[in-house]
C-alpha cells in the first residue's frame, strides 16, 4: 500500500481516472515521445555512471547472459501454451509482446529500488536493452515458418489469389533485424549508458540536474500519460477470451519465478533479481507492437496491445514492482 503513495504511482492512477471520467486531458504526442526519449537517456546515463566506478565482472556477465536466457525462454514457453487456444499468428505476436520488456515499468522499478535504498547494478539498464530484441526476432521467425507451411499447403489444395499470396510472403528478417537493433530508442539507452560510462564522475555532477533531479518529475508526467492511455484503451478488453485474461495476470508471475530462481542460480544481489523479475513480468506495448504490427499483419492487435497496456502493466505497476521486490528481498540473502 505504501507504493501507491509514491507521486509517480498516483498521477498514473490519476490519469487512469481523468480519462475514465471522459475528460479532454491530454498530452501531446510530441511530448510523451520526448518524455519517453528522456526517461531512457537519463536511466542510460544512471547506468553508464554506476558502470564507470566497476568493470565487467563475472557477476555483471551472469546478470547479461541469464537476461538474454530469459528473453528466449520466456516468448518459446508463451508460444508453445498460446498456439492451444489462439490461432497461431496471434500466437506468436502475445508472446512476442510478454517475452519482450516494458522500458517505463522498468524505469519506475528503479525508482521504486532509489527511493527504498535498494542498491542494484547500473548494467541492469544495458539487461533491459537485451531482452527487447530477441523476442521479436522469434516471433518473426515463426510467423514466416507459418506463412511458408501454408503456402505450401494452399498449392496443394487450390490455386489462391494475387492479394492472399501477399500475405503469405514471409516478412524481410533482415529488415526485421536491422529495425531491432536500430530502434532509436534502444541506441538512445545504450548510447547514453556509453557516455556515461566514459564521462564518469565527472559527467554525473555535470548532468545531475538533468539526469537525477528532474527524473523524478518527468517519470510522474509521463506515467501520467500512461494512466489516460491505459484507460482510452481500455475498450479493447471488450469481449477477450477469460483464457487470455488470465494469462495476462498469471503469466508475467510464472515469469517472475522463473527469473527469481535464474538470479538465485547466479547468486545475484537483492536488487538484481528484483530487476530481473521486473523485466521477466513485464510485456512491451511500445516496441513490439509497433513491429508486430507490421511483420504480422495476420495477427490482432486489440489482443496483444489490449493485454498488456490493458491488464498486465497497471498490474505490474500497481503490484507487480513492491511485490516483487519484498520477494526478492525476502528470498535472496
């Protein structure tokens, strides 16, 4: 209960409420993009900066690697349970969504860890920025195989028309893997992780008013913009599956454990797993549907867009970060 008292937490709250009172409130396009944009520079800087005082240790290469693992797992695990009730390219795109990472549920899972004094590792940041891709990369691999698998069934059976065989054409990889790993935000985060990392101390003083006292405050206005998204979209949960609901709310915990017993294998402090889990839990609605939507046309975007800014980032948000991090807490020594 105390983390709902944090700023943060009730302006998304409250932007949850203003939109379901249908008011005209609103935030520009152009400035949620820049505060999104901000936020992940100044947690890229926080990252560079905590990186610049260690080295690549073995612990940071296990935190990495277990990151990566969890970022394969998580979508194979989701595709294999999801094929059973959806139709197989939904499949793919849900899974995609749940094995990729929210950015803003991470950042405020960090604020949640400054403002409790629960020291983590700043290359958590560069953790985040590994888990984006590889779920994507899968979900378009499967959805060509789909696509390959039913061209060849269709010159089987009939003759299909000019428009059908379109769809059927599998999707660039190249493109789709030059997009992942281009993406302007991602490079943002990891460009500015660099420069902090290079500038050090030096660089933390000189940017501590941009990247440490407004953060706070940006992160509220931002959230405050999640809360009338979330809410605005909330019409899209119209008429979902209760099997599609529940895997909203139960998957991302099924995912938390098993990042919880990834970190507990490496050993990994208090903090970092409270991460870790954070990440696993999470499920993108910025970066994924926005590739999804083009590399898998034939999926729908009400379901993986609807679950998770519907459902599973309110809960993680509201839930999900405090009850994560006791577990952590009380489970890591």
């Amino acid at each position: 209960m105390h983390s709902l008292l944090d700023p943060a937490i009730l302006f998304f709250i409250f932007g949850v409420v203003a939109a379901s009172l249908k008011s005209n409130l609103e935030i520009p396009p152009a400035i949620s993009r820049f505060l999104s944009l901000y936020l992940l520079m100044a947690l890229g800087l926080k990252g560079g900066f905590a990186l610049s005082k260690s080295s690549f240790t073995q612990e940071v290469a296990a935190s990495l690697g277990v990151a990566i693992a969890l970022a394969i797992v998580i979508p194979l695990i989701g595709y294999f349970i999801l094929k059973r009730v959806l139709p197989h390219f939904d499949a793919a795109a849900v899974s995609a969504t749940y094995g990729s990472v929210s950015a803003v549920t991470f950042v405020t899972a960090v604020q949640y860890l400054d403002n409790h004094e629960i020291s983590y590792g700043g290359y958590m940041a560069a953790a985040m920025a590994l888990m984006e891709s590889p779920a994507i990369i899968l979900a378009v691999l499967l959805a060509n195989n789909l696509r390959h698998q039913s061209s060849e069934s269709s010159l089987h059976t009939q003759n299909i028309s000019t428009d059908q065989s379109k769809l059927t054409e599998p999707i660039s990889f190249r493109k789709i893997l030059h997009e992942s790993f281009t993406d302007g935000a991602q490079l943002l985060l990891l460009g500015s992780m660099l420069i902090g990392l290079i500038t050090g101390d030096a660089g933390k003083i000189a940017m501590q008013p941009f990247s440490g006292d407004l953060f706070k405050g940006m992160l509220a206005f931002f959230l405050l913009d999640m809360g009338l998204m979330t809410a605005r979209n909330s019409h899209q949960l119209k008429g979902m599956p209760v099997s599609l609901i529940a895997y909203a709310v139960f998957a991302p915990i099924i995912h938390a454990c098993i990042a919880l017993i990834s970190a507990l294998i490496i050993d990994a402090s208090a903090g970092d797993a409270a991460l870790l889990m954070v990440l696993a839990a999470s499920a993108s609605y910025i970066a994924v549907p926005a590739v999804v939507r083009t590399a898998i046309p034939e999926a729908r975007p009400s379901l993986y867009f609807g679950m998770s800014l519907g459902i599973t980032f309110p809960l993680n948000l509201l839930i999900g970060i405090p009850a994560y991090t006791y577990v952590a807490q009380y489970v890591v020594q």
